[in-house]
C-alpha cells in the first residue's frame, strides 16, 4: 500500500549521501573532544548561527533541557509560552530535573509571547519570589501552526531581557524553516539569543542529533551539564557526519516542504467537514479541525490510516500534519484524493 506519513518530519529517513558519509566518517573519543567529525559539525553550527561555540546532544529535548540548566539555578524562574514544547511535551524536565519554576503567558497565534505579558510577569527582588532568569522563545512555532517567529519580535524581545537582566533560550529546533520562510539568515534570528537549540533530526533529514549554540563560556558550562545527563557519546561521529550534510544539502530544500504544506492546506480548506485557513500556514506544520457532526478526528485519523494517509491525533477535533523530504507534490495530492473520498462516504 502507498503510505504517506504525515505525522511528524522527525520520521525522515537518512538520505543515500548521509549513509556514505556515515560508513566513512572519522571519529574518535568525543567525550575527550577527540572526535574530528563531531568537531567539525559543532564548529560549522556555531558558525553557520553567528554563535563562538556549540555543542552536539542527542536530541531537542536534552538540548533544551541542557540550555535551561546551564542558565538556572534551583528556585529560579523561567518566562515561557502556555503553547511552547518545552512546556508542554518535555515531562516538565527543567522542573524535575533542575528544579526550574516554570512562568507560562498566552501565545498568541503566530508563536509570539506579547512583550507587555512578558513584562508584567518579571519578578520584582523580594524575598518571597523566584528571581526570574531566563525567557524562552521557541521558532518555529510547533503548536503555534509553526509559524516563524520574525528578527523584529526577537529583537524586541532580546531588548526587553538585556534591560532585565534576563537571559534568552531559543528552542529553534525548527530554526532552519523559520529562516527559509522569511527569506533571512538563520543568524539573523540568532542573534537575540544566549543559548540556542537547533535539531538535525526533523526537516533536515539526520537520524538523530541536535545542536546547542551560544558564547564560548556558555557551551563550556553546558558541556558538563550534557555529561551529567549521560550524554557523552563516544564515537559520535558517526551521526555528526550526517548532520554534516543535513547543514550542506537539505537547508535550501525546506521551501519545497513549505509549498506542498501549503498546497495541502489549500486542498484541506476546500472539503466540506474540515476546517484550516491555509494563511496561516507559514513553515511545514499544520493544524486542522474536523467541523463534521458525525466524524470525530479519532475516526477520521482511523480512516486515513487505513488509506494508508497518517496524521497524527491533537484533540477531539485536531489533527497535524508535517511534510518533509519523503512527501511530493504528487503525494500531496494522493492524500487530498483520500480525504476527500473520506469526508464525502461520512
Ligand atoms: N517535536 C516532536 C514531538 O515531540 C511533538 C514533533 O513531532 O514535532 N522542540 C520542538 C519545537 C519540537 O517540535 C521538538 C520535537 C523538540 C523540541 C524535541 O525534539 P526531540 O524529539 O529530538 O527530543
């Protein structure tokens, strides 16, 4: 059966490049800062993110998780958004493992977390209150429709933070389509930032990996953090040579994803009993609604996937789906096909 995945972009396959470089790939002992390859990745990262150093994790989640601890201390407070991964789909590891209060505010639709919200909930020194420490931003937006978050809001935001003493963490694990979707320099929504994460495993095609980019000092700190945590990997030069490549090859070919998401959710919009506004969808995510009395999305997932078309389950109502480099044009439109069979037999 033909099988379109649209559940997440994290199920990419390494491609035949990145399966060369990984059987030839030079490593060593990167727990001993002796794998050239891992090396080579982090320094082409900190580059490629204006950045002096970063750092290889296994995941964006231990990326993140890394970032939060370096900067705070137990007790401290962090401002992040209700919607944001870190927040929502990371056990809460700051608090559990770190002992980090977690401040939510609202996102607003496009990812933002409004600069006045932001401000108001800056704890004044007093006694009885965390000392707030860090902001965290998250770009793009994944529960946010994946909507890039622009220079000009990182900007205002890195402002608000310097005249706080605040740091600022960006979860970019998306970084990359935020970048190619605004037509900037993905150093350019960097540049706010103390620490940022950014994976190799989603769009970009690597089988795992993620990287942590910020000052010299700061992924100095973290690397101890990340040895804490148990994620000194050895020879992990083997997987850094495929996040070679995923910097290499398959940046620039993002925007595809981005055309066949919107072309997706231009199809979407024109069945009856589903419900997307395909404005708004800016990157490779997407979020809809099924707006039929006698179709649950639980059902209509159930009848995809029986088609052979997975998305995955976000509510009684909600489904996400993601492109990426295994997904065409002619998929797109194979799916479009299935779902309108679907929704017109309900
Ligand atoms: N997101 C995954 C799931 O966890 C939901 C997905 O399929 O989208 N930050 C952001 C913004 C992410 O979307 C993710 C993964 C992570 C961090 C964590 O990355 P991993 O899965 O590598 O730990």
């Amino acid at each position: 059966m033909r099988i379109i995945d649209f559940r997440s972009d994290t199920l990419t396959q390494p491609t035949p490049s990145m399966r060369q470089a990984m059987a030839h790939a030079e490593v060593g002992d990167d727990v001993f800062g002796e794998d050239p390859t891992v090396n080579r990745l982090e320094e082409m990262a900190a580059e490629c993110l204006g950045k002096e150093a970063a750092l290889f994790v296994a995941s964006g989640t231990m990326a993140n998780l890394v970032c939060l601890l370096t900067h705070c201390n137990r007790g401290d407070e962090m401002i992040l958004g209700d919607q944001a991964h870190i927040f929502f789909y990371e056990q809460g590891g700051a608090a559990a493992l770190g002992g980090i209060h977690p401040r939510t505010i609202p996102n607003q639709p496009d990812g933002a977390m409004a600069t006045d919200d932001i401000k108001a909930v800056i704890r004044p020194d007093n006694i009885h209150f965390p000392r707030t420490r860090l902001i965290a931003l998250e770009n793009t937006h994944n529960r946010c429709n994946g909507s890039p978050l622009t220079p000009d809001y990182m900007r205002s935001v890195g402002e608000l933070a310097r005249n706080s003493g605040l740091k600022v963490h960006v979860d970019g694990a998306r970084i990359f389509n935020a970048a190619i979707a605004l037509g900037v320099e993905v150093r350019e929504l960097a540049n706010q930032a103390d620490s940022i994460s950014f994976c190799l495993s989603k769009g970009l095609g690597a089988p795992a990996g993620s990287l942590v980019c910020g000052t010299r000092n700061f992924v100095a700190e973290a690397r101890r953090v990340r040895k804490v945590l148990g994620g000194g990997m050895r020879q992990a030069g083997i997987l850094a040579a495929a996040g070679i490549i995923s910097l290499t090859e398959m940046v620039d070919r993002l925007a595809d994803d981005h055309a066949n998401a919107r072309k997706l959710a231009e199809g979407l919009s024109e069945i009856d009993g589903l419900s997307i506004d395909p404005e708004c969808v800016k990157t490779n995510i997407l979020f809809f609604e099924v707006a039929h009395n006698d179709l649950t999305s639980q059902a209509l997932v159930e009848q995809l996937d029986a088609e052979g078309v997975r998305t995955l389950l976000l509510g009684p109502k909600q489904l996400r789906a993601v492109t990426h480099y295994h997904l065409t044009s002619d998929d797109i439109e194979y799916a479009l096909k299935i779902f309108r069979s679907i929704l017109r037999n309900s």
